[in-house]
C-alpha cells in the first residue's frame, strides 16, 4: 500500500456533471431576487399564529374542568386519511406536495426513528432554493398512541445525540412547546455556534395530534441564536399547527432531562401552605365565543402558559426563583386569543425577584430586536407601555411585517405574579389600541390575587 | 466580482473544491451538487463574495455545510438530475488506490477527515484548518495526529484496531 497521506495530497477527482458558469450565475440571480421578496410572507403567519391559539392552548390537557366536548376533535381512529384539503404547504408557495414520506432521512446520531413507518397515509411538501428550504411530512399512524410513540422516539433520539458522540454533526438541542407550538422542536446547529451567514441551522419541529404527526425542517441561519429559528419556524406552522388540532389532541412528549427552556418547578416540599395556588375563578367574565369555533379551557393547572415564551431569544420567565404553583385559564375565538396565568412563588419577596427579572427580560428586548436570518422567517417586535404602576409592566409582541400581536399585561401582588395576555389582528403601529381592552380583563382577575398576600386587599 | 472575475474563478475552482469536498463526504456526486450550490450562492451574494480574502475557502465550507446536512441528502435521494448540467468528463474508471483511500476516510470520524482534508490536500497551514473549522490550533494538531495514524491502520492489511479513530 502505497503512503496514504501522499495520496491524500495527490487526490484530485474530476468532475463528471456541472453547470455553465452563465447557468450558475443565472440561478444565483434568482435566488437574490427571491430572497429580496421573501419577507413579505411574514404576513400571513402572524394571522395564522391568532387563528391557531386556541388549539394550541388544549396541549397540556386539563385536569380539574371538564374534558372538551368530543366535537372538538374527530374521533381519531375513524380517519383512514388525510383530509384532502390539509394544508401542507400553507405558506409555502411553489412548493411540491406530494403523497410520499419526505422525513424518512431524520437522523440524530445514527438513529432514524422516521425511517421504518408504515403510516395508513403521508402527505409531504417540499421547498427549496436559496434561503428557503423546508420539507413538511404529516403520517397517519393506527393510532394516537403511535403518534405519540414516534414524536417520543424522535425527540428521545435527539436528546441521545450530544456532543462528544462521534456520530454527531452539530450540536443538538431539544426546545419544549409553548403557547404557538404545543409540540416539540429539535434544533442542530451545524456551525456549531459559529456566525454564518449560510443556512447552517436546522429546526425540527414536531407534533403529533390523535394519529397525526407532522414533521418538519427548516434550514436557517440561526448559529449561536437557535432560539430565533425555533420561535420563527413555530410561527410559520401555526397554520398547520391549528390543522392538527382537526385530526386529534396535540400529544405534548415527555422530558428525560432537563430543558433549559423549561421552567422547572420548586420541590414539592416548598409547595404547601402558602406555596399553592388557590383555586381561582380566571376564566370569570370570559365571552363565550364556541358558535364562532371558539373554545374556554381551564382553570388548569396544566395548560400551556407563558413559562416557556421567549423574548429575544431569552425565556421571559426566569429560572430562579422557582414558581411553587400555577392555574391558567384561556378563551379563544376567530382571530383572538386570551390567556390569564397566575404563578405562585413561595413568598413576596421571591414573587418581587421574578417580576424584575421578567421586566429586565423585556426591557432588553425593546425597542425593536428582530429575529435573525433563515428561511420565510417573521421577526418579531417588541414594544414596552408605560403602566403607571412599579409592580405591572404592558408589552407587545408583534410580526415585524403584516397582522398578529399580542399585548400582555404582568403584574405582581403578594406571592404572585399575575400575566393576561390577548393576542388579535395587531400590527405594531395599532397594538396600542387593544390597551384597554386588556385593562378591563386585568380588573377582573387582579382582585383574585388578594387570596394570594398576608394581609388581602 | 464581476461576471468575468466570477467565471475564471468558477472555471478554476470548481474541480479542485469538488475533489476537496469529495475526499471529506466520500460521495463524489453528492460533491459535486454541494459545490454546484454553493457557487450559486456565491453568485447570490457577489457583494460580500467580493470581499472575501479567500473565496474558495466560503465555497469550500459552504459546500460542506450543505453536504453534512440530512436534508440535502433526503433532497438528493428525490430529485431527478438537472437537465441544465453539462457531462465535462467521462467517469474516470475506479483507481484501486484511489477507492482504498476513500473507503478508508470515511471511517474516521468527520472532524479528523475535514482536518487531514484542509491540511494535506487543500494544503492550509494549521492556523487556517483551525480558522475554518472553528476550533483552537491544539486541537487540529490532535486530530491530524490522530487521523493520520488512524488512516495508515485502517490502509495496512496487517494493522491492528483502529483506536486512533476517536473522536477528538
């Protein structure tokens, strides 16, 4: 055998394929203009994001009302396909729908949890070029179970794939839902943190609702800030997202370790006595808006809140101190969205810790920070209004183009802090109008926390 | 970049990145449609293409990026071949040398492949392989070190285990 490293130095293959110079630069051309025009999509997904709360908010399931009227959902085991008019490609224009498995390639370390499905029915699109490439699959599995099973296998797989396995490519992490996502997302960063202005970022993200499972890719350029990608490809699928809740209940997978985007809970030995959360009337004074295809859910101790809303790419609720207890409630309806969430702490000081942390949170965020890079993306902005009082802070988060906000009010009393949260048809220049709108839910709600101080109100 | 800056350079670096990126992936074709893209993309981007001290080596890590990418290959494995692409050689018949070493690279973890790669075939010093793969000097010398001894056991028929394959 001869010497390998000479060799090496003497390899040289010839190409067999390529392009003329004139048909490269007539495709780089191309792209330029499309990515010149991409931030006009933006548009449609801040609407799409108010339209879809409302079957975002049902993922953590609800264990002191009732369980949602089974109209809600279609009985999951009956549907032997996807619905023709499921949107696959929503948002994605030019894309190739096809009925085929495009995710099959899904690989963290060696393991492709998507590669041996045998779904009843799949339905994929596809896009690619420049700075957008996306592929979407959505399985049809037997059952809800399976869907569940899978999302679990895939997230288990990525969580397995750390740095340090020689099988790795870059680094991996996984991102829980939140009120946009109820699923799960999987960021891999290919640059491993390092600035790139290629798309070398890839967010998985995952849901699956009664036998459905939808999976999808997105490449961006989001090293060092994969949190932006998350939130901007969340914000895309809402769309598809509010889809899903149609062939089933969001099915939100369980955590093997710790996320840092997860907001853990104090021991359970801290969660007594004043610890806990009363078990408050948050939904008192909710418009019943179900003819629209509207829907209230809680009070709950189990719905997806805010914990886990990211301002700037930072959790708007800190880690420390630890929430000993929390109860949320929400109303939805075509186009709109409220959410009023009370977390306990275990005294008022720990309660006051919190609340500057969050204020400091958003404050840093302000006036305007966008999102970075990647494909279709929506930016976010974020504006803080005065509220005329130390322990209540009002803030907005809104796309940076097009319809969709929400304005949230923050406010701290006793060992609580009290958030209301309505979401519409805003853009940034008229969010301030649905102040007072948010003012009169807040009165309703704010005295109930008196149950929460030493001394009532 | 002007056009004709753009095509001498395309002209000029296409083969030579393609051979590059072939020897760190081991797929000569999926090289070749990583280095096609990532022209494109330059040709996108020619205002910041233009300011770049070393243009091959955007095209170079751009192209990587693209090949270790699971979407790129689930996308290659779908599409059927571009009609616009012009055959510019006959496939050269498999060189017994050339195949061993191939075979031998792609059992060494990557971040060894890309070093031996960017050190003894695109010939970059040291400081650049760690510039361009964005980890300290130390740990290049590590990997070359390793990848070296790991590429001689895997090529000699009387080599023991590979243990110098670890990732670094």
């Amino acid at each position: 055998m001869s010497d390998p490293i000479r060799d090496l130095e003497s390899f040289a293959t010839t190409p067999t394929v390529r392009l003329d110079a004139a048909e490269v630069r007539r495709r780089g051309d191309a792209r330029r203009r499309r990515r010149n025009v991409g931030g006009t999509v933006a548009v449609a997904v801040a609407v799409a994001v108010i339209a879809s709360t409302g079957a975002v908010l049902a993922a953590g399931g609800d264990d002191r009302s009732d369980p949602p009227p089974a109209t809600t959902s279609p009985t999951p085991s009956v549907l032997e396909q996807i619905p023709a008019d499921f949107p696959i490609a929503a948002g994605l224009e030019g894309a190739e729908v096809s009925r085929t498995a495009a995710m099959e390639g899904l690989d963290y370390c060696g393991t492709t949890p998507l590669g041996d499905l045998a779904p009843r029915d799949v339905r994929s699109a596809a896009l690619s070029g420049g700075e957008t490439s996306e592929i979407r699959t959505v399985y049809l599995l037997p059952d809800p179970e399976s869907a569940a099973k899978v999302q679990q296998e895939v997230v288990d797989a990525a969580r397995r794939c750390t740095d340090g396995d020689p099988r790795d490519s870059g680094t991996v992490a996984v991102h829980d839902g939140d009120a946009a996502w109820p699923g799960v997302s999987i960021s891999e960063d290919f640059a491993r943190g390092a600035a790139s202005a290629e798309p070398s970022v890839e967010v998985v993200n995952l849901l699956a609702a009664g036998p459905a499972l939808l999976v999808t890719s997105s490449y961006g350029s989001w090293s060092g800030d994969v949190a932006s990608g998350v939130l901007d490809t969340r914000a895309q699928l809402a769309t598809l997202a509010a889809a899903m809740s149609g062939l089933g209940t969001p099915s939100t997978p369980g955590t093997e370790q710790e996320d840092p985007l997860l907001l853990p809970e104090a021991p359970e030995s801290e969660k007594v006595g004043q610890g806990t959360v009363p078990d408050l009337d948050l939904a008192q004074g909710f418009v019943d808006m179900s003819a629209d295809g509207g829907e209230q859910l809680g009070p709950s101790a189990q719905l997806t809140g805010i914990d886990r809303t990211l301002v700037c790419g930072q959790p708007l609720l800190a880690q420390q101190p630890l929430p000993t207890g929390r109860l949320l409630a929400s109303n939805s309806g075509p186009e709109f969205l409220e959410l009023r969430q009370v977390i306990g702490y275990r005294d008022a000081d720990a309660a006051k810790q919190a609340f500057t942390e969050l204020f400091d949170t958003v404050s840093a965020c302000t006036p305007k920070k966008a999102g970075r890079g990647g494909a279709v993306m929506a930016s976010r902005v974020w504006q803080v209004f005065g509220s005329g009082d130390p322990d209540s802070v009002v803030f907005a988060d809104t796309a940076a183009e097009g319809l969709g906000g929400s304005l949230y009010r923050v406010s701290r009393k006793g060992r609580a802090l009290l958030v209301v949260m309505q979401s519409g048809e805003w853009s940034t220049d008229t969010i301030g109008g649905g102040l007072s709108d948010l003012d009169r839910s807040n009165a309703v709600v704010a005295p109930m926390l008196c149950a929460m101080t030493e001394q009532g109100c | 970049m002007t056009e004709e800056e753009f095509d001498a350079f395309y002209d000029a670096s296409f083969a030579r990145v393609t051979s590059q990126l072939h020897a760190m992936i081991g797929d000569r074709d999926e090289a070749q449609e990583c280095v096609q893209e990532a022209f494109i993309r330059a040709w996108s981007r020619r205002k910041q293409l233009a300011d770049l001290t070393h243009p091959e080596a955007w095209i170079r890590t751009t192209a990587y990026r693209l090949a270790v990418s699971r979407w790129r290959r689930m996308r290659l494995a779908r599409r059927p071949p571009d009609r616009a692409l012009h055959e510019v050689a006959p496939s050269a018949g498999p060189d017994e040398n050339r195949v061993a070493l191939i075979a031998a690279l792609r059992q060494l973890p990557d971040s060894q492949r890309r070093a031996l790669v960017l050190h003894h075939l695109c010939d970059l010093p040291v400081q650049q392989v760690a510039e361009e793969t964005g980890v300290p000097v130390g740990t290049v010398k590590a990997r070359l070190h390793r990848g070296r001894a790991a590429l001689t056991a895997l090529l000699d028929a009387d080599a023991g285990p590979t243990q110098g394959a670890a990732h670094v």
